[in-house]
C-alpha cells in the first residue's frame, strides 16, 4: 500500500510541471480529496486557479470536466436535460457536464442562483434529478469551483446554504518573486504549455481513503475540535455578547470588540466538526502520522471555517475579517495536551 508522503509526493511533482508554486493550495486540494470534500478557490484574475484544478484532475487520471459560470448560463447547462427524439416519439436523458469525476466551476458567482443551486444535490447526495428520475454521480465526485474577489457588478454572491457545503475556502495568493520569476524562465520563451500524464487514479483514491480511515483521533483531539467549532456560535451569542458571560470551553466571551459590538451574526454549522475530523484525518495521512494531533486541526482551522461564520456590519465598518476572528477562538480555546 502506498503512503502519504509518497501518493503526495507524486501528484505534486507532476502539477508542479505546469504549476509553480502554491504548495499549501495543492496540499489542500489534496487533504479534500482524501475527506471526499469539495473546494472553494478564491483569488484574484491570473492566479493559476483553474490551470491548477486541470493539472489536479489530469495528475489523478479522472475525469474533468470545466464550466464556465456566465449570467445566461441554464440549470440544464449544467446538469442535463431530456431530449425529444421525433423518430420514436421518445425522450432521452442528455447529462449535462456535472456527470465527471471532478468537475470545476469557474467564476461560480457569476450565475444566477438557480444554477447555483443546481450544483446543491450534486454536492451533497452526489446524485442530481433530470426529468424527474435520480441519476447518481460516478465515485469519486468533486467540486472545485473559483471565484474573483474584486468583482462586484454582473455578480451574484453564493448563499451561505452553499458556501457551506465546501470542505475549505482557500485563498489563493501572488507567488513569490523566485517563484514568479521562476515562470518567465520556463515558459517566457514558450508558448505551449507542458502536457502531464495521469500518475493515479480514481480507484487509488478510493482505495488510500480506508487508509486515511484508519487514522487515531482521542477524545481530547475530539473535545478540542468541537470547542473550536462551538466557541464560534457562542461568539455569535446575543445574551453572551451583552454579558461577557464565559464560554462552555471555559475560555472568555469575546462576541465584542470592546465597544459592545457583536462581530458574528452567526456560528459555524456541524458540518465545520465534521470537516476538521476528517481533513485532519487527511492532512495526517499525507504528513505521514497515524494520528491526528491538535496542531494539525490549527493548521486546517481557517480553511474550514472561514466561510461558515457570517460577520455583523460592525465588524466589515472596522475592516475586520474571518480570519482575524477565528484567530482569537484558537487562541482562547485550550489546547489538549495530547
């Protein structure tokens, strides 16, 4: 059976051939594989985002499959349809591109939200309904979709009901200046990008996912997941918020910002235990543990949750973000000795 580090190793060697950089991005999109989850890439216009999700799919040997999300785009663009046949007076089912493997929906927020929620029982039951009849989705199934930041006009933001349904939200970053200039020296002087060849497959992935099973997580590792989770709905907590009551964890109110403003309207959701369970889980397997220590779950703590809790107005008027909040959970919350 192949390990961790070495299933890692070399997908990431061969992305690496068309994408420099953004090493924890891929790590990430890795550990989402492994929970069965799916992805959120946010960052600005010429990124790599989607030429990293290509190499993703083309590294794993799966099927990919790409829609571009426009305004005028349709449910049935995105999940199929039926179609009349006048020859035998007969319908056929037509699959729309969401019957692949891994499937990337770029520019998400730019359609509307009927298609949006198109993509909603495809995510969770892996099985979408056209003409009334359930077709399940092949295994493995994921989304891995992007979105711009700056763009406001044309844009239709995804409802939380969505945005919850995504293992992490990673923000994708600028490279480096070695790595960027790493980019003109290899393909400044080229025009074709490089062709990568499958090293794995769906079925490996399926099979190494009752390895990362097998993975040990104690009930401290356990207690400490849920007080992360939990301390983000007690933030949110009105009646906290106004008294400075302590926290269930035992670590102090910090719903205000000193002021009496409440800087979460609301709390991370269970799925959030559930995705540091079991991207820890995965994150572990690929570092090459057989267990999940607290130290990983900090390292996973803003990718998962980042987009499951909802700011108030008094925190965006003070420019505060996400992450600045879930840093002060991690940092009130006691960690586990073990």
């Amino acid at each position: 059976m192949i390990s961790g580090p070495d299933w890692s190793k070399k997908l990431r060697a061969e992305i690496g051939q068309a994408v420099i950089g953004q090493d924890a991005v891929v790590e990430r999109l890795l550990v989402a594989l492994l929970a069965n989850g799916h992805v959120l890439l946010e960052g600005m216009p010429g990124l790599a985002k989607t030429l990293l999700v290509r190499s993703l799919g083309t590294a794993l040997g799966v099927q990919f499959e790409r829609i571009q999300f426009t305004p005028d785009l349709l449910p049935s663009d995105v999940v199929g349809t039926m179609i009349f046949s006048p020859k035998d007076g007969a319908f056929s089912t037509h699959r729309g591109p969401i019957f692949a493997n891994l499937v990337l929906a770029d520019e998400i927020n730019r359609a509307p939200a009927k298609v949006q929620s198109a993509l909603l029982e495809a995510m969770q039951e892996r099985q979408v309904t056209i003409g009334g009849q359930s077709h399940k989705l092949p295994q493995p199934f994921f989304v891995m979709a992007t979105q711009n930041p700056i763009e406001q006009e044309g844009t239709y933001p995804l409802p939380e009901a969505q945005t919850d349904r995504f293992l992490f939200k990673l923000l994708v970053d600028y490279p480096s200046a070695d790595e960027e200039a790493a980019m003109m020296d290899r393909w400044g002087q080229v025009t074709q990008q490089p062709e990568l060849k499958a090293v794995s497959t769906g079925d490996e992935l399926l099979t190494v996912r009752a390895e990362v099973d097998k993975i040990h997580v104690s009930p401290a590792v356990q207690a400490y997941i849920l007080d992360l989770v939990r301390g983000t709905r007690e933030l949110a907590a009105v009646a906290e918020a106004r008294t400075g009551a302590p926290l269930s964890n035992g670590a102090p109110a910090g719903a205000t910002n000193g002021n009496g403003k409440r800087l979460l309207n609301f709390g991370a959701s269970p799925r959030a235990s559930l995705a540091l369970f079991q991207a820890g889980r995965g994150l572990a397997w690929l570092r090459g543990s057989d267990y999940l220590s607290p130290a990983l779950v900090q390292e996973i703590f803003h990718d998962c949750l980042r987009h499951r809790v909802g700011l108030t107005y008094e925190a965006e008027a003070e420019e505060l973000s996400s992450d600045r909040i879930l840093a002060q959970v991690l940092e009130r919350t006691p960690v586990p000795a073990k």
